[in-house]
C-alpha cells in the first residue's frame, strides 16, 4: 500500500505540474494544479506515515516526478527533450538508487552471529 500512495503522489505532482504549464492558455487547469499538489503532498504525507524514510520517500518522488514531467512536457507540449537532458535524467535515477542503498543497515561480515 506505501508503493501504491508513493506512486499516486508521484502522478499528483506530476499532473498538478503539466497543468501549470496547461495554465498559461487554460485558466481552469488552475484547479488541477492546487488539488494536485495538496493530494500529492498528502499522499507523500501518508508514505512517511508508513515509515518509509524521508530520504527514499523524497528521492523517489522528486526523481520521478522531473523524469515523467520532462517526458511529458515533450510530448503535450512539444518542449525539446535533448541527449543532455536524458543524461541528467539518468544521473538523477542513479543518485536516488544510491541513496536508497546507502538507507539500508549494511551486514557486517566480520561481526559475529548472534
């Protein structure tokens, strides 16, 4: 169930982000925008609830979020979508899987069993 709230938050941002965009020429994308962000938060707020660390929650979220409103934004909007900004988008899903790595208790080979 935190997977599912983590991956919904995710869509909240990322929708509530392209409706800002979608703003500019369609006033009325504006209420999306604020319910997208206040369920994304909320969702975000209920991950951490369950216990998954703020340092995972938030790198998966913001991670996705960039890569999924960079795709997007190409495709709705026509925004160009260059081979640097596809290495910056790799960089960013390294560093969250790095993170989410470094989260977890490494086993310590030399310690003894309990």
């Amino acid at each position: 169930m935190t997977w599912l709230m983590l991956i919904a938050a995710i869509a909240s941002e990322v929708a509530a982000t392209l409706s800002l965009k979608g703003s500019q020429t369609e006033p009325a994308l504006y209420a999306v925008v604020a319910l997208g962000f206040t369920l994304a938060f909320a969702l975000l707020a209920g991950v951490l609830k369950r216990g998954m660390g703020i340092g995972v929650a938030y790198g998966i979220w913001s991670a996705s979020g960039v890569a999924l409103t960079a795709v997007l934004a190409t495709w709705i909007f026509d925004e160009p979508f260059g081979i640097v900004m596809g290495i910056g988008i790799v960089c960013i899903m390294v560093g969250v899987v790095l993170v989410e790595t470094g989260h977890r208790p490494s086993v310590d080979a030399d310690a003894p069993e309990a």
